[in-house]
C-alpha cells in the first residue's frame, strides 16, 4: 500500500518526488532571509540540492559556495560535443571546484550535467594553450597561478597513486576515445595516468574525472566539519 501523497505532487501514481513542498503554515511562516526564494516558499522546491540550500535562491547558493571553493580547476576539451562533459561538471560541483573550463567549441552537451552548471564558474577558452596562459597569470589572491595537468595514458606520465598532488591545480581531460589531443599535450605542464590492471587501455573520462577530483580532496581538502559531508 502506497503512502498518501501529498495535493502539490505532479506524480500521485510514481515514485517519491525529490525535494521537499511548499513551505509549511503559508506566507505567514516562511523564514525571513534575503537567500530565501518567495516562489520556491510557495511552491516547494524540487531541484537537487543539499538540504542546506532548500528554498534558497541560486543566486544565494552560489555565494555561499564562493565562500568555501578548493583551489584545484577542471578543464575539458571539446572537440566533439562529449557527452561525458556535462557528467564531469557535475563532479566538479560535487567537489566544489574553483572554476570548470570548456576547451574549444563553446556549446557543450548539458543533460549530464543535471543543472549543476547554473551553481559552477564555467569558463570558456579557444583552445588549450588561451587556457594555460589564464591559468598562469592567476594572481595569489585569486588562487593562482594554477599548474596544468593532463590525464592521459601517455608514456612518461606520472602516476596518481604516487605522485605529489599540487594544491594549486588544474586537471585537463581529453575527449572519450582519443584522450588529450596532440596541441595540448605540447602545453600542458604535465601529464599523470590513473593505475589501471584489466585489458582495457582506459577509463570512462568521467570516471577518470571523478578519480582525479576525490584525490585532490583526500590530500588538501579539509574534512574537519560536518559541511564535509553533505547529501
């Protein structure tokens, strides 16, 4: 038997909906708050966010993350409309990532990226080395400069597992299937490989991303407090 489902629900007959409904009590006992967003009060709010940020406007929510970014960068060459791009951006919300860079062409797909994009610093680059000349000429008190890094199975790469990770960094990944392209690999400061012991010559980029991104935060990352354990 299925529990009653509340009057606001667009899916009487599926599975749970996310988020929460219209704040309880009406307008006369919503919070007070300028990061509070009267429509999302009043309708409910069904995105996927942390339960922290429920009813907050994005535009809050961004400041707040501003407040609390890690110095590591994300970068993504596009040369082929990936789809593992927006899946990435994704992660590097998750990680909260200083700023996520689209290398090439400026329209990327979004679906994998599950809206997260609208709480991320993307930024777009001509091509690899328009990127490392930003990244560069980051001055210290806007966490700079930052080291470029691609990740790639390429012979004389370092190896994750043992190498120093910088604090200041920024991960270039390539498109799925051929990996860095020739022009960034004459750029980039340095490539590294993720330690791998099947037959496959690689990993999902995505899942390469995801890899590179928690071994930043196991290192540097602090996760004293309990905002280190957000879902």
């Amino acid at each position: 038997m299925h529990d009653e489902r509340a009057p606001y629900d667009p899916m009487p007959h599926g599975p749970a909906e996310v988020g929460v409904g219209p704040w309880p009590g009406g307008e006369q006992a919503w919070p007070s708050g300028e990061q509070y967003d009267p429509e999302l009060l009043r309708e409910g709010d069904r995105r996927n966010v942390v339960d922290r940020y429920r009813y907050w406007s994005m535009e809050a929510i961004v400041a707040d993350l501003d407040t609390r970014r890690h110095s590591f960068h994300v970068a993504i060459e596009n040369w082929q409309h990936d789809f593992n791009i927006g899946t990435i951006v994704r992660t590097a919300n998750a990680f909260l990532a200083a700023e996520v860079h689209i290398v090439g062409n400026r329209r990327w797909n979004r679906r994998g990226a599950m809206v997260t994009d609208r709480y991320q610093h993307v930024r777009h680059h001509v091509d690899v080395p328009a990127l490392a000349a930003y990244l560069h000429a980051l001055p210290p008190e806007q966490g700079g400069p930052v080291r470029l890094l691609g990740i790639d199975n390429l012979p004389g790469s370092a190896h994750l597992e043992t190498m120093e990770m910088p604090e200041r960094v920024c991960f270039l990944f390539g498109q799925e299937g051929p990996g860095l392209s020739e022009g960034a690999r004459d750029v980039v400061d340095g490539t590294f490989s993720i330690a791998q012991f099947g037959s496959t010559r690689s990993i999902n980029a995505s899942s390469a991303a995801a890899i590179a991104m928690h071994s930043w935060v196991r290192e540097h990352a602090d996760l004293s407090g309990e905002d280190a354990w957000r879902g």
